[in-house]
C-alpha cells in the first residue's frame, strides 16, 4: 500500500452535483457561488447551500474550495469580503482566485484561508508560481498546456501544491488569454460567460469548413499511475456545467483507479474496458485525447469534425442515479449503549478514531415490562436524516429497567450532535497554520519612476522590423515599444535599427514557459546593452525572472496582466513602473480607477483574440517550424466570411488570433486626451506592413495635433470602450 496521498477533486454547479460528488469518493469539490465564479451559467450555490455542503463535507472529511476566479470590477470589490466572510466562518477551505487584487484582499482579510492561484492566472512555469507563492499562495492551478516536465519543476522548485486537470472538456486558447468571445459577443471568458466561438466552424484556403478550434475532451484513466508519479497533489475532473449523473460517474471511476494503483503501484496497472465504455459514454465529445501532459501540441488533439456531444446511454444513467443519486451515502459508525436501573443512561459512538459519550436521564426500576436489548436497540438505531448508519451497536442492561421513548431519543440525539461537532472540529481547516509566506514583501518593493505627471504622450509597439524602421521615421514619437522576438529574428539588421535620441522598451513574449528559458541570457544581454529604458512584462512569470536577475530598470505591464479595480493598480503600481489598463472595461469602468498612477492605454490594434499552444497551421497543414520567419500569417475565415489572420510565433511555439479589423478609438480621442488620464496612449502594430503602420501613425498624430483627417481603413472597432463586458 503506497503512503501517496493524492486529492481527487470533483466539480458541482449545484447542490445535486455536490451530493453526487461526495456519494462518489471525491476528496474535494470545488463550487462557486452567486458572485466571482467563471461559470455564470452554471446553477451555482447561494450562501446557505454553501454552508450547508461545508458541514456535510466535514462530517465526510471532505472539503469544499469556493471559486473567485473572475476578474472584479471596482464598483464589485466592496462586496468580496462579506461575501466571502460567512463561508469562513462556516470552515470553508480555500479559495480558488484569478484576480490579483482579489488575491491580496483575501490573504490579508482572511488569515490562514488557503489560496489557490486558477488557472485563469495563466500560471505556464516556476517563475510565476514562485511570484504568488510570495504572495501567500499555496496551490499552483497551472496552465493545461504544461507538460509533466513543467508541472515537475514548478513543483521541484517552490514546493508549492499542484492541482492539475484530469478529465473534461478543454479551451482551445490558454485560460485567461482568450478574449474571442468578449470580443466578438460581449460574453467574456475572464467574467464566465464564453459564448464558445472555438467551437464553431471555419475554412481556411478555401477548404471544406471544419472545427480547427475545438479541442477534444481530456482522458487520462490509462495515464494516472504516470501523472501520480509527477507528483500532483490534485486530480481535477472540469464539469461545472455538467450534471449530477456526470459529476457522479466519472468521479466514481477515477476514485475506484487512484485507489486500486495505491494499494499496489508495482501492479500492472490495466482500466476495464467496461469501464471505459461507461465514462466514454458520459458526454464526452466525439473523441479524446490526454491533453498536453506528453505532447506540445497536434492534429490528434483537435475534433475537426462536428465537435457535437455523443450523448450518454439511458442505462449507465439509470444505473449511475441508482448507485450515487438516488440515496446519499452514510457513515458506519459503532455504538455501545448501558442502560441499568439506578443509573444515568450512557451511549457511546465511535466513527473511526472519533468518539463521542454521552449520559442521560437515570433509568428507573420497570414497574410493568421492563426495556428488552430489542426495545433498546430499535430506538437507538433510529438515525433518520442524519449522516450515520450504525454497522454495530451493543446494549449493556439489566433487563429489570424503564427509560421513557422520549429519554432514550433525547440520548440518542445528544450522542449524534456530538460525534457531529466531533468530526466537524476535527475537519475543519486550521487556521492558526500559516499556508504561504504570508504577508511577504513583493519581489520588487517599490517601482523605480514615480508618477512623473505626464500625460498623453503617444508611443507604439511593433513586432517587425519594417514596423520598426516605420515608427523610427517620426520624431514626435518618442517611445517605442519593440517585441523582443524581433533581435531573436534578426540578430543585427534590429539592433541596427534602434536611433539614438528616442527611448526604447523591449517587450518580452506573451507565453513564458520552459521552451523561452535558453532565450534569457539573450533577452538580458539586450537589457544591459544600453540600448533600453526598459523593459514590459506580459505576465507574472517574466516580472519574477528579472527580480531575480537583479533587473533595476524601469519596468512596465502590458494588458494581459489584467487590472481591473483600485486594489489590483495599487499593488502592481509599487512593483512597476507603468501599468497598461484592460481592453474589456468600458471609458465609465476605466474612470473608476484611481487617476494617481503612471497608466498606459492603447488606442489602436488588431486584438490579439487567443494565444494557444496549439497550432492552426500544422493542424490544417503542416508545421512550418520557421522561427526566423517575420510573417508567419495564416488564415480563417468564419461562417459569416469573416478573416482572422493568425500568425505562428516559431520561437516559442505559440500561436496568436487576431481580430478581423482593428480597434481605433480616434472617435473617442478628444475625450481622451480633455481627460488626460493616462501617462501613455499607446499604438499597437503587429500584422501591418509598413505603409498601414505609417498610415496610421501619420493619422494619429494629425488627431492630436487637431487636424482632422480619414481613418486609413473603412471598418474598425472601439472594442469595449462603449459597451464593455457583462
């Protein structure tokens, strides 16, 4: 018998799904409730339901984390604490929590209240695990794209927990990047609502439409003795949108698979195929694959036909509801009873290690009939609705006495609630122990530039040398932005381009993960070359890697660092130096941030829709592996003739989604700039060629200079800055 201990934790969108997940093994469920959860759409629990499911699942040893995991407006943030402060105080065991600002509200509202970091963080190596473990994070939700090596060295190097998914339906772009849907519809994955626009299908070169952003279903059962060597401390089932039925039979399965390779891990481990038929045969769409665990990418993990659901058969259902639905499991319990004349009563109940006695009323001489073990035993054992289910109970008597019906149920009664309290006090989480380095310092404890008072200067971003050389051409454009790739691409015509006089940020990758490490010593060569002011990050990882490398320039975020109320731009504002605001809040939501910090705000570019693992190209056609290629673009066109340019980025193996027009706020610019906000209003350029990117500069700058003009391209988007997202 292994010493392993490994968490099978299991979904519920409502109170149906939590009874079915506990009748069926799971150690842990996760839920959400009427505020701050990503399946807005789920049934979800209101607070009592929560409650009540903490005391159900402490009386099973089981535990309950609570999802926050949606970014949080600043009009919502006054509710997060006492929305959360009851569901404390009931035992609630952690929080699972994608928003910075909400993460540092929690640690420091709720002492000893484990944190989970989602993964809608996009949490994809140890750098940016080992950030929030200095924040007081405990469990790491890594991204799906990670492969055992990755989880096995976030976990070698923080010791952090690890809860990583198992089985379930799996997004197409990296979790938390993926603005597709709140682009195109205004339902946004960050809030829980993803309308699916993955899932639809596309052409590409004027083929057959087919699926090529549908993932199929996860499946590990013929892997778990490899993901439990890994080291993975939780075994996460996705479903929250699921049923009881399915919440119930794929737990059941993978609970009876983690126990048979714990009993013996030097058994040949084999699943039934009648097993597999069953959990095959629950929702499940038309295929699946193990996700990214041995993989990078591949065609294999992609439905390109329908990716329609294959439904369940009638008779696993029917056999699924009669074994974990229709009646709630119980806990065997003993019990020892004495009941003799001239004594207070006594029972005794014993759960495990766990026992409880209590005494009641003195049993009196029996003047007529005296109590039989049988009477005795028969009231005692009438446990009703309660959690227990006696597998043995003895009586002690004498034979020769009376207690009144109402006494003996009064002892029963007493003996229950308190081997209840028992169990609960002994499951409860211990606060006292601290779970994280609490309350440390960030990694960076101050910004290195203050609030400098400036406002609206317009700079840009570019990605290709053309767009490089482009905006070098303008002197009124003082700072510019330069996607770090580029001088992977071009080793000297990049540096060649930088001008003297203007003052330059290199920008790193959007996705930072072991493959971008033999990378490092180059993008920190260029960093101390003196060619650069600075330097923005586009996630957490990249921040923590130039803290430890003793970085002291400036450093500023990019938008996919999400801050979307007071409490985020707080706290990041003391590590950087800039901060650049969200693409999904609209101009009032914006105005509610605080005005007190150095803020960046991009006015035009092609909405990077998705960025994946997973390559559109090689699925369609084949991989191109061309990591010196400036214009790896690719195409997809929708059921409504729409184009979508997709570009490989070669380097780092990852792809990115762009909108089929740009977002230019030139309409809304005289309010911008009559605002003055914003340290920074920003051009972004990343599928222009040269004359595009000069075209919209030149407009740009006529705009603010207060000679009108036309906006080089016919259509285009103001994003969210009208409308915003639910």
């Amino acid at each position: 018998m292994s010493e392993q201990k490994v968490e099978l934790l299991a979904p519920a969108g409502d109170f149906a799904c939590f009874r079915a997940a506990v009748n069926a093994g799971a150690d842990a469920v996760y839920l959400g409730g009427d505020q701050f959860g990503a399946r807005a759409y789920a049934g979800n629990f209101s607070d009592e339901e929560i409650v009540r499911a903490l005391r159900i699942a402490h009386l099973f040893g089981r535990k309950i984390y609570l999802t926050v995991n949606t970014l949080v407006k600043e009009s919502e943030f006054a509710s997060l604490i006492p929305y959360v402060a009851p569901l404390y105080d009931a035992g609630l065991d952690g929080v699972i929590v994608q928003d910075i600002g909400a993460l540092n509200c929690l640690r420091e509202n709720f002492p000893g209240l484990e944190l989970h970091a989602s993964t809608q963080m996009t949490i994809t190596g140890a750098y940016g695990a080992a950030y929030l473990q200095r924040l007081g994070v405990c469990r790491i939700v890594p991204a799906r794209e990670l492969s055992l090596d990755e989880i096995k060295a976030i976990r070698e190097r923080t010791g952090l927990e690890i809860e990583c998914f198992i089985h379930g339906a799996m997004c197409y772009a990296y979790s938390g990047q993926c603005l597709f849907s709140s682009i195109l519809g205004g339902r946004s994955g960050n809030r829980g609502r993803c309308a699916g626009p993955c899932r639809l299908p596309y052409t590409s070169g004027g083929n057959q439409a087919q699926y090529p952003l549908s993932l199929k279903d996860m499946y590990t059962l013929p892997m778990l003795p490899e993901l439990m060597r890994a080291g993975i401390d939780s075994f996460k089932i996705e479903g929250r949108m699921k049923s009881p039925e399915y919440v119930a039979g794929v737990t059941s399965i993978y609970r009876k698979y983690i126990d048979l390779y714990l009993e013996d891990p030097e058994k040949i481990y084999q699943v039934d195929p009648a097993d597999e038929q069953i959990i095959r045969q629950l929702y499940i769409r038309s295929d699946t694959c193990n996700g990214y665990y041995q993989r990078h990418n591949g065609r294999s993990m992609v439905t390109l036909r329908e990716p329609g659901y294959s439904g369940s058969t009638p008779s696993v259902l029917d056999d699924i509801r009669e074994r974990f639905i229709a009646r709630d499991i119980l806990l065997p319990i003993t019990g020892s009873a004495k009941i003799r004349a001239g004594e207070a009563a006594e029972l005794t109940l014993e759960h495990g290690s766990t026992s409880v006695t209590v005494r009641g009323e003195a049993a009196s001489p029996a003047v007529n009939r005296p109590l039989s073990r049988t009477d005795i035993s028969q009231k005692l054992e009438k446990l009703g609705d309660t959690c227990f289910a006696f597998s043995d109970l003895t009586v002690d008597t004498d034979e020769a006495s009376f207690m009144p019906v109402k006494a003996l149920n009064e002892l029963r009664r007493m003996a229950v609630s308190g081997l209840e309290d028992e169990l609960l006090k002994r499951n409860r989480p211990a606060r006292q122990a601290a779970t994280a380095i609490t309350g440390a310092a960030p990694v960076r404890s101050r910004a290195v530039v203050k609030d400098t008072g400036r406002r609206n200067d317009l700079c840009v971003y570019v990605s290709t040398r053309e767009q490089l050389m482009t905006a070098g051409a303008y002197p009124k454009l003082h700072r510019i932005y330069v996607d770090a790739d580029l001088f992977l691409r071009e080793k000297e015509g990049a540096e060649q381009s930088l001008l003297p006089g203007k003052e330059y940020f290199l920008v790193l990758p959007h996705i930072f993960r072991k493959r971008t490490y033999p990378y490092l010593p180059a993008y920190e060569k260029l960093l101390g070359s003196g060619s650069f002011s600075g330097v923005m990050v586009r996630n957490f990882g990249e921040l923590q890697w130039l803290c430890e490398t003793g970085y002291a320039g400036g450093i500023e975020s990019d938008y996919t660092i999400y801050v979307w109320n007071n409490a985020s731009l707080s706290f990041l504002a003391e590590q950087l130096d800039c901060i650049t605001l969200p693409l999904e809040l609209n101009r009032k939501e914006l105005g509610r941030l605080s005005a007190g910090h150095n803020t960046s705000f991009v006015l035009y570019g092609y909405i990077p829709m998705m960025y994946s693992a997973n390559c559109i190209r090689k699925t369609l056609e084949h991989c191109i592996n061309d990591a010196g290629a400036a214009d790896n673009k690719y195409y997809l066109t929708d059921r409504y003739q729409n184009i979508f340019t997709v570009t490989q980025n070669c380097i780092h193996c990852y792809n990115i989604l762009y909108n089929t027009v740009p977002l230019s706020l030139h309409g809304h610019l005289e309010a911008i700039l009559k605002k003055g906000c914003y340290s920074r209003l920003r051009l972004d350029f990343s599928i222009e060629n040269a004359a595009q990117t000069r075209a919209v500069i030149e407009y740009y700058l006529n705009l603010m200079a207060g000679t009108a003009g036309t906006f080089p391209y016919r259509e285009f988007t103001n994003g969210h800055y009208k409308r915003g997202v639910e």
